[in-house]
C-alpha cells in the first residue's frame, strides 16, 4: 500500500470519527432535553386535581 493510498484511508476515519462523535453529542442533547421534559411533567404531577375545579358563588 503506498503512502497516499494510507494517507487517504486514515483522513477518511478521522472523518467518519468526528462524524461519530458530533451524532453522539446532539444525541445526548435531546436525550437531557427529554429528560428534562419529564422531569418537569412529574414535578407538575404532585398536585393531580390542582386546577381542576372552579368554586363560583351565584
């Protein structure tokens, strides 16, 4: 294998390495987003019938 047939070969995984890499982050992202989403939903859940009822007087 010559030189520049190696030197292509490792610029392509480095590539498809910091391709990887960027996927994984912005996966993590929305995983924490999500997480927070239900995190939010469940401490919103602590009062079920807040809110539910209107007491009026006539």
């Amino acid at each position: 294998m010559d030189i520049a047939r190696l030197s292509t070969a490792m610029s392509q995984a480095n590539v498809q390495q910091q391709v990887s890499l960027s996927v994984m982050s912005k996966t993590m992202d929305q995983a924490e987003m999500q997480g927070d989403g239900l995190i939010e939903m469940m401490e919103k859940s602590t009062h079920p019938y807040l809110g539910q009822s209107i007491d009026m007087q006539a």
